[in-house]
C-alpha cells in the first residue's frame, strides 16, 4: 500500500509547481494522449475482471475531453486548468 501512496504523491508537489506557473507542456512527462491510451486499457483490463470501471471511465472521460479540445500534447497539469473552466467527465462521445 506504501508504495502506492508514493506513486500517486511523490509526483504531486511538482505538478503543483507546474499548474501555479502555467506549464502544461508533455514533453517531460506524460501527454494526455498517452494518458487516456492508458486509461482505456485500465477500462478494459476492469471490465475484464468484473470489476465496475465507472471512477477509471469517468477520468478518461475528463482526458478525452482535453484531447477533444486540442490538448493532447500537453501534460496532466492541463487537466487542472481546463477542469477549473468548468469542463466536466462528460463523454465528449455524446455531444456529437
């Protein structure tokens, strides 16, 4: 469990740093089109348990709505900015 603290905290105070200051750029960390690849195979891998992927598919769902709007170069930090404009986990699917 230890170690999954870690993973998801080590990274927080430099994408805090990163938000406050404006840089979205992906090209030191993970774009958010690698992101959602990588949600979409944790989605899968769910549903291939029997496990209810609706928290996993709501986060992609949020990514795949910052790559619809043009930012799938940039990293998570976009994610904090284009949420507080008041996007949502909407299926970005759906508004077609």
């Amino acid at each position: 469990m230890s170690l999954l603290v870690g993973l998801v905290a080590d990274p927080l105070p430099g994408l805090a740093a990163d938000i406050d200051a404006g840089r979205f750029s992906g090209t030191e960390s993970a774009s958010l089109a690698s992101v959602t690849a990588s949600l979409g195979h944790i989605v899968h891998a769910l549903e291939e348990a029997g496990v209810s992927p609706a928290v996993t598919q709501a986060a992609k769902n949020t990514v795949d709505a910052a790559v619809s709007a043009g930012h799938e170069g940039d990293s998570a930090a976009r994610l904090a900015e284009f949420l507080g404009r008041g996007h949502t986990d909407r299926d970005p699917q759906a508004a077609g």
